[in-house]
C-alpha cells in the first residue's frame, strides 16, 4: 500500500495572517525552530507561506538600502510567496516527494476542501527516514 501525506504531514502549524509583520515571524521561526509559515485568513485558507529565506532576504534588502531595519513596520504580505503548489492528504508522498525534489522546495501546504490542514517537509522525509 503507498503511503499518503496524510501518513507523515505535521499537522500542529505556527501560521500568520497576512497583517502580522515580519518581525513576529522571524520570532516564531527562531523559537519553533521551523523554516516555513502558512499564511491563512480568518476561514484558514491558505494566501500564502513566509519562508526563513523569505525573511533573510528582506533583512538584506533593508541593509542593502542602507535604511534603518525595521521589521515590525513590514507585513509579511510584502514578502510572502504567492503562487504556491499545494498536495491533499490523499495525495502520494512519492508524488510529493517528486514535486518537492524537482521544484527545489522545502515544503508543501496541504489543503482539503480549500483549507490548511497540514504541510509536508523535508524535514518530515528525513525523520520518515530515520524511523525506518
């Protein structure tokens, strides 16, 4: 029997709305130790995903500027990527793993009728892989 998303996706998610800034998100991924956050609205629907790099490059964008950095005045709906690939949990995670190798990404949102329910990480693979 394949095996799903659903089988190994991590379902206890840190997200932001598209309105919280970049700071609070640089806090969460520093102390959840993660390297990608949903962005939902108010019905969970997925807008978009702010990524460690994400954050990165909007640090060295400002220090490029040479203006003063300050993240609390910068919404994550600035840097957020918009144009995502998406699995459901029925979905293979031979074909998530495929999507995610050849895309070079370290994630994919799961949804089920239009609603973050989960993501799948590298990191997920990588224990998957450790458990045996």
């Amino acid at each position: 029997m394949d095996k799903r998303v659903k089988d190994l996706m991590t379902t206890d998610l840190e997200t932001l709305a598209m309105h919280e800034t970049v700071d609070l998100a640089a806090t969460i991924i520093a102390l959840a130790r993660i390297r990608h956050l949903p962005v939902t609205d108010h019905h969970d629907q997925l807008r978009g995903l702010v990524t460690h790099r994400d954050v990165l490059e909007a640090i060295a964008a400002q220090a490029k500027k040479g203006t003063e950095l300050d993240l609390s005045k910068l919404e994550v709906r600035e840097i957020m990527r918009r144009d995502l690939h998406t699995v459901t949990p029925e979905t293979k995670l031979s074909d998530a793993a495929s999507i995610m190798f050849e895309r070079k990404y370290g994630c994919l949102p799961v949804l089920e009728d239009n609603k973050l329910i989960g993501i799948i990480t590298e990191a997920d693979f990588v224990y998957a892989a450790m458990e045996g």
